[in-house]
C-alpha cells in the first residue's frame, strides 16, 4: 500500500483535513496548473520504507536502461540510429558523445502499482524533469500548515529534489561560484503559463534564489530569448554566461533564434549544459522493450526487476498485429519518444473499432511500443471544489514519480486525477499534482 490514508486513527485524519481546508488556498497559490475547479486538502503519505523501495527500483531501472542502450550503440548517433529517430530529430545532439553514466543525471521514473507492486511504465531521463519545483513547496507548506498538531509530528518530506538537482549539476559540470548559470526554459512549452516569459522568470524567482544559495550565480530565462555574443558565448540579458541547466525537452523544439544561438555555443563548447541532450534518447519506451528482449543476459537479481516491476514492453510490429487485436484489454498502445500522455491508447478504455485503428494508424506511422496494461489501484484523495468550497471524496488513479539527480534519490512528483476524470494522469489533461509526505 502506497498512500496510508486508510490505515491512519481518524483523529490523525480529522487533524489532516481541518488543517488542509484552513491551508489549501496558500498550499496551492503559484502552483502550475491547467486545473481550475479542484485542489486536494492533503498530499499523498507513504511510509519511508516505501519510498526507499521505490527509488531503489527506479535506480536499478534507469542502470538496465543505460545497459541495454550500452548494448547497442557506443555513441550517441548510433542509439540515435538504433532506435529509429531521424537524423535531426533531438536538438542540441552531439552524435559523437559516448554512452556513459553521466547520461543518468536526472532520472523521474513513472510509477503505477497494481495490487501494491509498482511498475515503472516511462522512465524519464532528463534535466528536464517537471515539477520539483511545485512538489518541493506543496510538500513543505503542507508541513508548515500542520506545525504544533502533535498528531502531525512525525511527519516528514523527502530530500528537495531542487536542492538535488543542483547539486548534482554543480558537480557534472564543475562548476564554481564564479560561472554565471542559466535555467533555461521555453516559452512554447507546455507548463501552464510559460509562455509569457516574464511572468515566468517572476515565477521562478525562488529557484533562482535557491540555486544563489548553493553558491551558484543563477538566473532564469527563457531560450527564445537567448543571443550570441561577437566571442561565441550565448547572452541573457545581463550578459554571457557559462553553464546552463536546460529546462525544455530537446525534441520538437520551435524553431528560434535563442535555439540557434544556444546550439552554436554548445557545438563550440563556449557553454556547458546539464544534461547532455543524448539523455533523451535513453527516455524512448523502445527501450523498454530492449529490457525485456535482454533479459536472458542480465544478472538474475536485475532480470527479476525487470520481470517484476517493468510491464511487458514490445516494439510494435505488422507482425504483431493479430495479438494485439486480440489482447486490447490487456495491453496500451504508446509512442516511443512521445511525452505527456501524448498519444497513448489504453485498450480497456476503448472500443474494438477504435483499438483497430489506432493499432493500424501506429503501424503506418512507425515508432509505437505495445506494453502490458496495468490494473492501477487508485488513491483515496479528499478534494475541495475552489468556486463552492464543498469537499468531495473520491477514489482517483494516481502515479508515483521520485526524483534521482546524479543518482540520489529526491522529492517525487505525485500526480492524481479528479473526481470525474479519465484514466490518463496527465498535468495537461487537468490532473493535480502534489508533493510526498513521509512517516518513520
């Protein structure tokens, strides 16, 4: 079991919610969101152990991944290659990188359980990873609003994964107090309000803040509005700067002149980048279906990871069509190197006819996996309606994603439908997201 709601004594629950109704307007404000009617009155509480399970598995996880691409490919062209992606498809790719660990700097793992075993659906791996942020602060002010309730006490959150993540930059990057550091994110994408660049560098300002606490001279800024200087370097406004932490996914970028200038500076080598736009590659669901087609060469103790916690995941073929019609209910149809819940079919939750189709549509478009359904339990989540302030109880599904920056685990993105909801938990389909509390 995940969440301990209901295992909690009702006082501790009555303390929870009557805190959480008094707070959640303060909880939530500045959080990104596409959602406009709901907000919960508590964040999700699992035990420590758990959690150290999780992010365990995660890591074996993300290890294997590397593995399998290992297996394949020595440098970034050829996993480029391997998987299918065109030539130009990833921004920012040096196609003569070598596959090494630094690959893995930030890993978010995509957790579902099933009868309480969790299974990692999409692994992550990038800098890119949303919502340390918003989880970091949800969780903390959770925690502020339940100080001096002795029934709350031994509640605790999980390392930052901000903090994390810095460190683990400064340290890919050597970076010293006299670089000058950039977040740089797009104002094309799809975290909610980003594409108004000022707001969001307002928004942002406590990341910065954090970052100039770790000794970092950190800004935020926007890669549409980068430039190149006479000596090469790529220029925010206050000048040229050193290492950048990129905060947008390297594929599908729109096309600007802050791409061009920051794609010079990193073929020059004038500015350093966390992380390396190959880690991308290591995020496509085709390689998930490598870790199965391995399984007779890993370690027994990583095969049985494998086997346990990553669903069955094939490349979709014509000749797997026949099996796939005939276990729709069994089996999600997804594109490889999509993100967001993009594109995905989930068979139970469609007819035959639209199963078939999009089956037949996957094959003429190439680059889909077909991976095992899983049954997902859901979480017990009190929400409140913002227009009417009713408080409403429902049971949602929910996924589980703990952060691993350089390898140590921190923090974990919790995101959960709302009453009413479909069966895909995605931030832009309108589901919420919380940070993690923990309990010795």
């Amino acid at each position: 079991m995940t969440d301990l709601w209901n295992t909690l004594p009702e006082a501790t629950r009555t303390a929870l919610l009557a805190r959480g109704t008094d707070a959640w307007r303060t909880v939530y404000e500045g959080v990104a969101t596409h959602n406009k009617e709901w907000r919960p009155l508590r964040p999700p509480i699992m035990k420590a152990s758990a959690y150290d399970e999780f992010t365990a598995i995660s890591a074996t996880v993300a290890r294997l991944i590397l593995t399998a691409c290992q297996q394949r490919a020595t440098t970034a062209g050829e996993l480029r290659d391997a998987l299918g992606v065109p030539v130009g498809a990833v921004d920012l790719l040096d196609e003569d990188a070598p596959l090494t660990e630094e690959l893995l700097g930030g890993v978010r793992a995509d957790i579902l359980l099933a009868d309480g075993t969790p299974y990692i659906v999409e692994a992550n791996i990038d800098s890119a990873l949303g919502g340390a942020h918003d989880s970091d602060g949800i969780a903390a002010r959770f925690l502020a609003a339940y100080a001096g309730d002795p029934l709350l006490a031994e509640l605790t959150a999980p390392p930052s994964a901000v903090d994390a993540r810095y460190v683990a930059m400064r340290s890919a990057l050597a970076l010293t107090a006299t670089d000058r550091v950039a977040m740089v994110f797009t104002t094309v994408g799809t975290y909610p309000g980003s594409r108004d660049g000022h707001a969001t560098i307002k928004l942002l300002q406590g990341f910065s803040d954090r970052g100039r606490q770790f000794g970092l001279d950190m800004r935020v800024y926007p890669l549409e509005w980068l430039t190149l200087d006479d000596d090469g370097r790529v220029c925010v406004d206050d000048g040229p700067i050193d290492a950048v932490l990129r905060m947008f996914v390297p594929q599908g970028t729109t096309p600007s002149a802050g791409l061009d200038a920051l794609s010079a500076a990193v073929r020059s080598g004038t500015v350093r980048m966390f992380v390396p736009a190959a880690s991308w590659l290591l995020a496509s669901k085709t390689v998930f279906a490598w870790l199965w087609d391995d399984l007779d060469i890993l370690d027994p103790a990583d095969a049985e990871v494998v086997r346990r916690h990553v669903p069955r995941t094939q490349v979709l073929t014509a000749e797997l069509r026949a099996e796939a019609m005939a276990n729709q209910q069994e089996l999600v149809l997804k594109p490889s190197g999509s993100y967001g819940g993009v594109g995905v079919v989930v068979g139970p939750e469609v007819s035959s006819a639209e199963w078939q189709h999009a089956v037949d549509e996957a094959l003429v478009e190439h680059g889909y996996i077909l991976q095992k359904y899983v049954p997902v339990d859901h979480l017990t989540m009190q929400f409140v309606e913002m227009e009417t302030g009713a408080v409403k109880e429902a049971d949602v599904p929910f996924c589980l994603a703990p952060y691993l920056f350089g390898g140590t685990p921190a923090g974990a993105y919790l995101r959960f439908a709302v009453p009413g909801a479909g069966p895909v938990v995605n931030v832009a389909q309108g589901a919420l997201t919380s940070g993690l509390l923990l309990l010795p």
